[in-house]
C-alpha cells in the first residue's frame, strides 16, 4: 500500500470486545456497577475532604488530585466503552478519538506524578515532623499539584502531537477505546520517532516514580530503623502502607498494559488489561486511603451515622 495515502474519513471504527448475547449485558451492567461505585467513592472522598476543616492538609490535598484524576480519566472511557459493548456499530469521531487518548495517557501520567509528590509528603512528615508545616505549605503543594499536571501534560501533549502529524491509511482502532499506539497504528508511513519517544515517555515516568519512590522509603525505612520509636514506626506504616499498595496496583496494571501491547497473539487480554489499567486504581484509591487514614475513616463514619440518625 502507498505510504503517502491518507484514509479520506474523519470516522474511525474500535474493535471493541466481541461478545456473545449471553455475556453481552452481564458485562455491560458490571461496568455500569463499577463506574457508579467509581463515581461514589471519589465524589465522596472529595467532599469530605472539601467540607471538613481539619482535613485541609497536604496529604488529603494530594488526594484530591488523585481522586480528581481518577475521575476524568475514566469518565472519559466507561460511558464510551459500555455505549460500545451494547452496539453493534462502534464509530467514533477522529478528534473524538485524539481526545480519548489525550486523557487516558494524562491519567497514567498524573497518576504517577501525583504519587510521587505524595511520597515526598510522607518522607517529610515521618523524617522531618518537627518542619512539617514550614516545608510543606499551601503554597508548596500547590506548586507541586500544578507542576504534577503540567508536566503531564506537556509530555503527553508531544506524545499525541507526534501522532496526528500522520497520514492514515486505515480507520480501525483495534483496541477497546483510543490510545496513542492504536492511533498511530492507523498510519503506513515510517513511525520510528513515535516508537522512539513513546519508549522516551514510558522509561521517563517509570523510572522517575519507581527510583523516586524507592528512594523515599528507603530514607524512610532507615530512619525508622535508627530511630528504633514504636510510635514512628507506627505512624510510617499507617500513613505510607496505603500510598505504597496504590501504587503497586497502578504500577503492575500499567506494566500489564505495556507488555500485552508488544503481544498482538493475545489481543483480548490487552483489551481487558488496558480497561483494568484505568478501573482497579480508580476503584481502590478510596478504599485503600479510606481505610488507611485514620481522620479521613472517621470523618466518613461520622458522616454516615449522622445520615443515618437523621433517616
């Protein structure tokens, strides 16, 4: 085929998952089941954080941010997702599709962005409480939620920049929802700039947050040890067992998706593992920290006993 032809349609059609009528709105109710309880939890988390004073804290403004990330990232796949396991005809729009992508790789991005800021909070609240408070300020955190994003988006921003400079020769998006290896999958011309610096993106972000966050609680794990104090040592495994398990969820979803996508022979367990990449980090990050930190449990157990008095 001619490396110069350009596919004449705006309109793009996703694969999708192929199911049979029997397992076909089982599965559409169960992602319907998890976006809901997705929408709860965040939403949930978000407002008592928000209403309740004494949680204005770094940690718990870090939180938003990833519950805030959570909640973009996969509002902007579910609905799209479950409209196409129930359709027959999965057509999307070319800057439909641009702009799934864009989010979706923003969520991976700010996911690990957000998580190593919030390591650097534990490290200075466990080494360094007596400063806590200087080093840690409103302005601080801020500076560091707008630098998470804007990182995130700049990086991201290239990635998908590189993309649609392609012409197209196809218009099948042989994935569940757009990305940007699907995307520039569509093009027959030479991709090895796209290869290159999508490989650039990946080795950045995991490098970054796995050697920053090894580093940290490595500081963290030496400091506890020297120190030889029951209460630090109880304080760093409540407030860091929570950060660390989210973060091994996002890593090894993400590593999954990674993998299966140089495995085009198992092209559904790519499907589901880049469906499982965006869902179980988003549906367990409230959990997890919710059941981890103390004040944000009891405020959530107040809420809901004054809910239910007044019932």
């Amino acid at each position: 085929m001619d490396n110069n032809m350009s596919f004449p349609s705006h309109i793009l059609q996703i694969q999708g998952f192929e199911f049979s009528q029997t397992f076909m709105y089982p599965f559409f109710f169960s992602m319907l089941f998890v976006y809901l309880s997705l929408l709860v939890s965040n939403i949930g988390v978000l407002v008592v954080i928000i209403k309740e004073r004494n949680l204005h804290q770094p940690m718990y403004i870090l939180f938003c941010n990833l519950s805030v990330n959570d909640l973009i990232g996969n509002t902007v796949l579910l609905p799209r997702l479950m409209a196409d396991i129930v359709s027959t005809e999965r057509f999307i729009t070319y800057s439909q599709c641009v702009t799934q992508a864009f989010f979706s790789h923003m969520f991976g991005s700010a996911s690990h962005m957000i998580l190593i800021i919030m390591a650097f909070d534990r490290y200075v609240a466990i080494c360094y409480p007596l400063r806590y408070t200087s080093i840690m300020t409103t302005k601080t955190v801020v500076t560091l939620s707008v630098s998470a994003w804007g990182s995130s988006l700049v990086l991201v921003s290239v990635l998908l920049g590189l993309t649609i400079r392609l012409s197209r020769c196809s218009s099948i998006i042989r994935n569940v929802y757009c990305d940007n290896a699907s995307l520039f999958k569509l093009s027959c011309e030479n991709v090895s700039i796209n290869n290159i610096y999508g490989l650039f993106f990946t080795v950045l972000l995991f490098t970054s947050s796995m050697g920053s966050i090894a580093v940290t609680y490595f500081r963290i794990a030496v400091i506890c040890w020297t120190k030889k104090s029951k209460e630090l040592n109880n304080r760093a495994l409540q407030t860091c067992a929570s950060h660390l398990v989210v973060y091994l969820i996002m890593l090894w979803s993400g590593f999954l998706t990674i993998i299966l996508h140089r495995f085009p022979d198992y092209p559904y367990l790519r499907k589901l593992a880049s469906v499982l990449f965006h869902v179980v980090p988003a549906h367990f990050n409230p959990i997890i920290y919710g059941m981890q930190t103390k004040s944000l449990r009891q405020k959530i157990i107040q809420i809901l006993c004054r809910k239910v008095t007044h019932s």
